[in-house]
C-alpha cells in the first residue's frame, strides 16, 4: 500500500485516523508546513492539490520563491571500498556511476 500522493514535483505522506474517520496528510521535503485532509479518498486528492496551489498562488503574490523538495543534485559521503565497489557495479551494468545509482535509489524509494 502507497501512502503518498505526488502533484506538481511535491510529494506528501498520508495517514488515516480511524477515530475521526479522517484521511490526513503533510507535504514532505519542504520547511513549510503544508497539509491537508479529507474524508474520502477523492476529497483527499482535492484537497492536496488545493494545498499546493494555494502554497504557490501565496509565494507568488508574495514575490517568494516557492520552495522546492530537490534540486536534483546529491552529494554523498561513503566510505571507500562502497564506492569502489558501486564503480564496478556501474561499469558491470554499462551504466556511467550517476547512471547506476540514480536507478538503485529509483529502486528503493520505489519511485516510477
């Protein structure tokens, strides 16, 4: 089961509450607080995406840049012999080392 909805490059987790009979959710990977709920699944979904465009109707009346969750860029720091290692992986693969590990993290975030 996913409990995460993505729209506009944003990414959110979602919760149920069975006390209130509530689905519930928090946009993740930004320092502001965005959230969100519903009642079913449907208002759930509306009421995320409304979350994130009025998120960026106020950044831009505002003139603040909105925040994004990532630039795309990764700097990691592993210990020798895991890069080592991660090098011939890649060339076994035929892939270029940012090739190789942009799809294991694909694989394991269970992105696309």
């Amino acid at each position: 089961m996913r409990n995460t909805l993505t729209y506009k490059g944003y990414s959110a987790h979602v919760e149920f509450d069975p006390d209130d009979n509530l689905f519930f959710g928090r946009v993740l990977g930004v320092r502001d607080v965005i959230t969100f709920h519903g009642e079913t699944v449907a208002e759930l979904h509306a009421d995320f995406e409304a979350a994130i465009d009025h998120y960026l109707a106020i950044c831009a009346k505002t003139g603040v840049s909105p925040e994004k969750p990532a630039s795309g860029r990764l700097m990691l720091r592993v210990p020798p012999e895991v890069h080592g290692a991660a090098l011939v992986a890649a060339e076994v693969a035929g892939k270029s080392l940012n090739q190789w590990a942009t799809d294991v993290l694909k694989h394991a975030a269970r992105v696309g």
